[in-house]
C-alpha cells in the first residue's frame, strides 16, 4: 500500500485525483504502479487501475494475471472491479471505502454479480484513514 500512496501522492501533484494502484506478483514483485491519469490523457479511463493492470499485462506478455494481487488507494468503481475480474487478478486489496462511487463493497458489487466470470479475494480497509486523509485533503483544497 505505501507504494500506492506514493503513486497517489504523484498522481495529486500532477492535478489529478489522488488514486494509486499497484500491480505485485505472487512473490511479491511490482509488475506495475500508476496513478490516475484521467486529466493528462483526456481518457476517462485513465484510472490508476487501469493503466497498472494493462501495464502489468503487457510486460508479462499475457492477458491473465491470476497469481497477482492489484492493490489501490480507493475502492475501485465497476469500471476497474470488471477490469480486475477480466484480467483474472487473484487478489484486490483497496485502502478507502468509496461509497458513493464503489464497485467492490459498494454500488454495482461487480463481484457478487451473477455475471461476473471471475470473483478475486477482496480485502478492503487497508491504511484505510491514510487513503481517505489523502482524498480528502485534495479536494479540500480545491473547493
């Protein structure tokens, strides 16, 4: 998770919602870390997840992470919980709870749907107060 915080810390630096997300193997090794880049991408998609997993992916040469763990500042929205479950992430650890954004614990609960093909082991809380101190604090100062 410190390597998270640390690419959300980059990513607020940069303007951009302070989310980071790191891709480790079974042993692990970093594969890959990103933090959004939604605003220097003009690409809605560009979340820390995102960018980590295809990362992660790419420098494996396979499509399938199944003995990785994607481990994020904030709990992924449906968009990134359907990501982790294509890429077959064996594991997804987040720090913040995203209740009104959320798609692991909260909102769409895309691993408990009956269409999901791939339900990773989720833990959820994890330096929880330093990920959401982070959050809060970005938008804080722009409001």
């Amino acid at each position: 998770m410190e390597r998270a915080l640390a690419e959300a810390a980059a990513a607020a630096a940069r303007g951009e919602v302070p989310v980071g997300a790191v891709v480790t193997d079974a042993a692990g090794a970093v594969l890959a870390a990103a933090g959004n880049a939604v605003e220097a991408r003009h690409d809605p998609s560009a979340h820390a997840e995102m960018l980590a997993l295809r990362a992660a992916a790419a420098g494996r040469g396979a499509k399938y992470l199944t003995d990785c763990t994607l481990t994020v500042t904030l709990e992924p929205c449906p968009m990134c919980a359907q990501a982790a479950s294509f890429f077959r992430i064996r594991r997804v650890v987040f720090g913040a709870y995203d209740p009104k954004g959320g798609g692991v614990d909260h909102g769409a609960r895309i691993f408990a749907a009956p269409s999901c093909h791939h339900a990773p082991e989720v833990v959820g809380g994890v330096r929880e107060a330093d990920c959401a101190a982070l959050l809060r604090g970005f938008f804080a100062a722009r409001r």
